[in-house]
C-alpha cells in the first residue's frame, strides 16, 4: 500500500490571501471546518466562552488529523453568538435572533465553499434546542442551494451521544462535570477550580423539561447555571472527551468522501 502523504493543515484566519490563493490550487481533497459556539452562562465557574472555545479545539484537533490523511484542513474562524434564550437572565449571555443565526453560519459555509472547498463542516458545543434546530435548518438550506450535503455533525444524535460520557447522555450536563472536564483540558487557567470544587451535583432532567415546554434554566432549577457534577472533572477525562469528539468530524469527513 502506498505511503500517506502528508496535508496540510491551517488556521485560515491566519493566512495572507495569496496564501489562501496557493492553499487552494493544491490538488489535495480540502476540507473547511467551522465552529459555533456561544456566549451564555456556564455556572460560576466556566467562562462564557466554553462553547466556542470546546468548539474551537475540537475542530482543530480534527483538521490536524485530517491533514496527516492526506488532506488540506482549515480551522475556520469561530463564530461566538447564537441563539442562547435559555441563559437570557444570567449576565453576560448574548443571544442572537435564529434568523440571523443562520443567516450567518449558512452565509459562512456557501462563501467557504465557493472559494473551493471540497467539504464544508460544522460543530458544535452549544445544545440549546432551538439552536441545535437553527443548524439542521442551515444544513438543509446548503444542501437546496449547493446541491451538496453540508457536514454538520451533530452529537444531540443518538449515536453519536452513545459515544459520549454518561453525563452527557443524561443530558444534566451544562457546565457540570462533561464541559468542566473539557475547558481543563483546554484552558485550564479559565476554570474557577475553587467554586467547582465547591458545588454540589445537581441532576436536571432537562430532556423531561424540554419535552414539558420549559425554556430557559431557571425555569428548569438551575439557578447557577449549572447541572451535573462538576466538582468531579479532571483534565484527563477533558482530554478523552476531545479525542472522541475529533473523531466524530473525522469519521464524518472519511465517510462523505468514501
């Protein structure tokens, strides 16, 4: 069997544009992948930022994998704002109409494809219902006007979440011990450790919440933002966490070429 060789890969933002000229003229499969991430409460203890910067590192992780099989990976820029009602009366949570969010990411993606990707990816951290809902609508919208499937992957889908830690699955973990585990792993010099450590486990069945109506966290009993178990994250499991999420977009992109 022939030797892999190796790709290419790069934070796009980075680039000059005749760099982004010669990236693109490679004859290489190339591959744009873009997070979107939020800005809303995590509990006292995470910044706003955990979606975007989960989702910033996730698709990092899986250009450099995708480049060492051969292909050109762009990490693209993150988008920080989304539909975020839930987080509405903590401060600091900026949500933005699902309109507009979609607006934004499809715009993203068509322009991404244009340029000549050969696949355009999207992940995401953020759960929110009506934001999970505003990126299908997106991938549906792509796939009406390109005539090609935008690869959004989505780990709310059974079988992907089956790949994920328990929390997860039960759903009680906004800011617990699944994102927790993640932003150590990531930027642990942004954890308020201290009050992690400090906050008892507080299981929320937010599934059962949703199919009820409710809509926002403190209508849910979460009046810090916060469910699951976060005084049990540890850095380790963050760093397991992200190699199986890389492994999903890689998975995702190997099938849509095969």
């Amino acid at each position: 069997m022939a030797e892999q060789t190796p790709g290419i890969f790069v934070r796009f933002a980075e680039l000059s544009y005749p760099e982004v000229e010669r990236l693109l003229a490679g004859s290489e499969r190339k591959v744009a992948l873009l997070a979107v991430g939020s800005t809303e409460a995590h509990g006292p203890h995470l910044p706003l930022s955990t979606d975007s910067l989960i989702g910033e590192a996730v698709v990092e992780r899986a250009a450099a994998e995708l480049a060492a099989r051969g292909h050109i990976a762009a990490a693209l820029p993150p988008i920080h704002y989304a539909v975020t009602e839930w987080a509405r009366e903590f401060a600091g949570s900026t949500s933005i109409d699902a309109e507009v969010a979609i607006g934004m990411v499809l715009g993203t993606c068509r322009a991404t494809r244009a340029m000549g990707f050969d696949r355009v990816v999207v992940f995401t951290a953020h759960l929110e219902p009506d934001h999970i809902a505003s990126l299908r609508e997106v991938a549906k919208r792509y796939a009406e006007a390109t005539g090609e499937a935008l690869l959004f992957v989505d780990t709310t889908r059974r079988a992907l979440a089956a790949r994920l830690t328990p929390e997860f699955q039960s759903g009680s973990c906004h800011a617990g011990r699944y994102e927790t585990s993640l932003v150590l792993a990531i930027r642990p010099d942004l954890v308020r450790m201290e009050l992690a450590a400090a906050l008892p486990e507080h299981v929320v069945p937010l599934a059962e919440h949703i199919r009820a109506g409710k809509r926002g966290f403190l209508e849910c009993d979460m009046p810090r933002a916060y469910c699951g178990a976060p005084a049990l994250a540890t850095a380790e499991e963050g760093r397991e966490i992200l190699d199986t999420l890389a492994t999903l977009v890689v998975e995702a992109v190997t099938a849509s070429f095969a």
